[in-house]
C-alpha cells in the first residue's frame, strides 16, 4: 500500500464521518469548546406543554431535561430575556420600561465568551432596541436558524445564538391549517363573540377594559393560542430534525424555554404587561417551560430526566457557563441546574411594572407588581408610588389557580414573606435619564432615508430597512415611533450616534403581527437633549 493511497483513504474515511455534519475535534479541537443556541418562544404557558400540543417538543424531551416548575421574573419581554441571557433577577437589572438597558458597566456573561473566542449573535432586528442594549449580543438580522447554523459547518471556533419564536404572540392568527373550529368554541349565533375573537386574532395589543370580553370566551382564546403553539411545535420538529441531521447535538447545548405566559382571561385580560398595559404575576404569566439538552460522550447528558424543582430564568446561564468551563466575570444570582450536590431552596421572587414596555413614562413609573413564593405559599404585592397598596396571599397546593385570597386569614405569614420582598423592592436599580449636553447649535434634521411619507411593503423591507438624515456625523440623536392610534397605538424611542440607523431585514412574521395592525407608523428624528428641534413626522403605511 503506498503512502499516497493510504492518506487518501483516511481523507476520504474522515469526510465519509464528518459529512453528515459538525465534528467537534477537527473544528475546536477540544471536546468541551460546546456551542449554545438559546431559544425563547414569546408568551408559551408551561400548562400547554402537552401531547396534543407540543408532541414534537415533548419527544425530543426524552433525550433532554425538562422542568416542570420553571418560573419567569417579570410579565413581559426584556428583563426576562435578560435574565435567561445575564443570569440576573429583576431588582438588580433596573429593566423596566422601553429605553432603559443593563447597567454599562456589567461585564455580561456573552461578552466574557466573546472574549474566550464564542461568536455570540442574534438573528432579528427587533434585538437592536435600547432594551437588549450591553447583553454582548451581535446582530446579524436577517435570517432564520437553520440557514444561519447550516453556514456555522466548517467554522473554526464555537457559538452562541439567541433566537426568539414570535408567532405565539398577539394577535393569536394561526396558519389556515391549525386553525381552529371556532363556531365549536363560540355560543352559537353570538355575533359579538366573533366579533370579540377578531380582536384577538388581529390585534397585538388588547388594553384592560377595551374588549368587553365574556367568560365564555376562555376556551376560544385558548383554543386559538394552543393553535400557535402546535404551529411552533411543527417549527420545532424541523429544527430538531436538522439539529440531528447536522450533528450539532454532538457539540451544541440547546435551551428552550419562553420569556413569560399569557393570560387567557383569568383576570379578566388576553395577553401580559406591555399588551394589557394591567400586568401582574400570576401562574398563568410566570410558569412557563424551560427543557436543556446538554451532549456528552456521543450521547445527551442526562437525557429523558423530568425535574420538578423549583427553578427561574436566572438558574439557565450559571448551568451553561459551568458546563462550557467559563467562569463569569460578574457575580450571577442563579444557580447550576446540573450540579450534583443539592443546592438550598430559596425563594423566587419577582418584579414587573404594570405596562411592561409601554409605559407611558419610563422615567418615572408608578406601579409595580412584585410576587413571593416560598413552598407552598405566595404572596403577590401591589406597589403605587412607591408604597404597598394591596396584599394578596395564595396557597398554590390547594389553589394552584390563585383565586381565593387568604391575606387576612393569614397574617403572620403576609408579615414574613412581605419583608424580603419590600427589602428588595427598596435595594432595587432606579434607572437614571442620562444627562445629555444640549448643543446649541443643533439644526433641525431632514429626512434623506426615507425621503417622503408613503406606503411601504414588506417585500421593500425583507433585505433591509434604512433611514438617513442631514446632521452632525457624530452627534447623538432620538429617533421617536408612533405606531397607530387611539387605543390600539404604540409609541416610543430609540437612542442612536449619527445620522442614519440600519434596521436590517424585517421578519415577515414581525412584520404581519407588529407592523401591519397599527395601521399607520410615524417616525422623527432630533438632535439627543433638544425637543425643540424635531424634524417633520414622516408617515409610513405599512401594505402586506
């Protein structure tokens, strides 16, 4: 046999091998250099984890770990995406509103795997607001995952990926093929309970008291969000069928896990925080699923266990920073799900403000909800000005739905569990306005990007979206949104250096469930510190 022969040989076994996918040791060359993809599902109810929902889900749980008693720390997006991603609770973070961001002097832990050689990206263009600001993150919108990881085949150095599922949120509109038989749901011949079903099947935002909603409505509601659900389980099957086929199981730990629940009119409300503007932190908002698949030795690691320790959003980054072999640079709250020695119980404690994202003044918010649990009792606490202004206790073992208000049979047990929580309500971030120097000589921008008001479709954003003004290259300026009218409207701001802002690609799902409902969406621009120096509104009507 001559030496050429055999080399060739062993070239062509090792492709033969690796062909299918990944291989870890001629990538990294070492095992333990693992990627990370972190997949949130937005407003997923740890109750519909279930056979006729989820079965797709729930079959690759048989080689994974699933936690049966997952809490969330906040009613709506941001501070738990940050707490999944930062292990951090709600108090420390100061996330509460739009335009507000962890602290700029944290050294996440994304930004200490960055350092350590982890490529860390995110996929979509909503993950370049103010709120993920200084999570480590890099954005590369655009994109789904399976095309993005399929790219990641012959890279030299590890992952990590944050993709958030958004086809669960409101307007809860399912693909024609798993749509429900509404007229089954509804009483029949009630013309008003269709109507009320239209809004929850167009609208992305249903403010507490605009929607005269019944109770029988409930098995509508949930009926048309366990819709979702099963179209994101099917989305699910074909990611899992490719995280296989590629052979990223080998070398990739998997989260999924959702940022907060929905309610289904328990309370009264369809939704959470920043679309009811009335959240709060019952079962139906706060447990959620969380399932880790973690690969060691060829096979996954722990695989088919079901934990129903109590676990939150701050336990998921501690358990991947350990199994990774990084240590944080920034003491992290959490604690490792995967470590053997038994770790004490505490108690989860959680904190949302009423409006979540669409708080009408970030700067200064008025009420809060924050919650207890510590075994089987939990006591949520209504915060306005500062003070507490309601005491709600519950026994989750025999109310596990919260309904039956013990506070005053119970007091010494409100006294208890009302001193941590208070304590840390009062310790709690307060995000400052920065101050910004006014420039006095500041013009009044025009528009160049877009360059007038008009109709804009979704095939004209799907490479990306651009906007450019005349200004000072170097000054800091304000871009301020409004998104429809009335009471289904949304507005805000985005902070941003120079004269122009690249969005990048728009989702097609972002833009059919986010986009589209309002309407009408007008955008201005001003120098940062100077409200008297606003460009003219440009008024932008979104089309399919």
């Amino acid at each position: 046999m001559s030496r050429r022969w055999f080399f060739t040989s062993l070239a062509a076994a090792l492709l033969l091998i690796g062909g299918a996918g990944y291989f870890t040791w001629a990538r990294y060359g070492e095992p333990h250099r693992l990627n990370v993809i972190v997949l949130t599902v937005e407003s997923f109810r740890a109750d519909f984890i279930r056979p006729d929902v989820t079965p797709n889900l729930l079959a690759a749980a048989r080689s994974g770990l699933r936690f049966t008693n997952h809490q969330t720390i906040a009613a709506w997006t941001a501070p738990n995406v940050i707490s999944v991603l930062t292990g951090t609770g709600p108090f420390e973070q100061g996330v509460h509103a739009q335009r507000q961001s962890v602290p700029p002097d944290w050294k996440v832990p994304l930004e200490t795997l960055a350092d350590a050689g982890w490529r860390v990206r995110g996929l979509q263009s909503f993950m370049q607001i103010d709120t993920f600001r200084g999570l480590g993150l890099t954005i590369e919108p655009g994109e789904e995952p399976i095309p993005w990881l399929g790219r990641q085949t012959n890279a030299t150095s590890p992952f990590a990926l944050w993709y958030h599922y958004l086809g669960t949120h409101l307007p809860y509109k399912p693909s024609p093929s798993f749509m429900p038989d509404l007229d089954a749901l509804l009483p029949p011949g009630d013309a008003a309970a269709r109507t009320r079903m239209q809004a929850v099947m167009t609208q992305p935002t249903i403010r507490t008291g605009t929607v005269a909603f019944e109770p029988t409505d409930t098995p509508a509601v949930a009926a048309l969000h366990a819709a979702t659900y099963r179209e994101f389980d099917a989305w699910f099957g074909n990611f899992w069928s490719f995280f296989h086929s590629s052979g990223l199981d080998r070398d990739t730990i998997l989260v999924v896990t959702a940022d907060h629940g929905d309610e289904h009119l328990e309370r009264g409300h369809v939704g959470h925080a920043s679309t009811t503007h009335d959240g709060h932190l019952y079962e139906e908002l706060v447990h959620i699923p969380l399932f880790i698949w973690v690969p060691g030795n060829g096979n996954t690691e722990h695989g088919g266990r079901v934990i129903d320790a109590p676990t939150d959003h701050r336990d998921i980054m501690p358990t991947v920073m350990r199994r990774l072999g990084i240590e944080s640079e920034m003491p992290l709250a959490g604690r490792d799900l995967l470590k053997p020695e038994p770790t004490p119980v505490r108690p989860w404690m959680a904190l949302t403000s009423k409006a979540g994202f669409q708080e009408p003044d970030p700067d200064n918010i008025r009420e809060f909800r924050t919650a207890i649990i510590d075994g089987r009792w939990k006591l949520h606490l209504y915060h306005l000005d500062g003070a507490v202004a309601d005491r709600r206790l519950y026994d989750l073992q025999a109310d596990p739905g919260e309904t039956r208000n013990l506070a005053d049979q119970h007091p010494d047990m409100v006294a208890r569990l009302s001193s941590p929580l208070e304590t840390a309500f009062a310790a709690r971030r307060i995000v400052v306005p920065s101050a910004v120097a006014r420039d006095s000589d500041a013009e009044v921008p025009v528009w160049k990007v877009p360059a007038a008001s008009g109709a804009v479709s979704s095939e004209s954003v799907a490479q990306g979206f651009r906007m450019e003004w005349n200004g000072k290259p170097a000054a800091d300026y304000v871009i301020q949104y409004q998104a429809g009218d009335g009471l289904l409207s949304l507005k805000g701001e985005l902070e941003t250096k120079g004269t122009s802002r690249e969005f990048g690609p728009v989702d097609p799902v972002y833009w059919k469930n986010f986009v589209l409902p309002y309407g009408q969406v007008r955008i201005r621009v001003g120098p940062a510190g100077r409200g008297d120096r606003w460009s003219e509104w440009l008024v932008m009507t979104p089309v399919p």
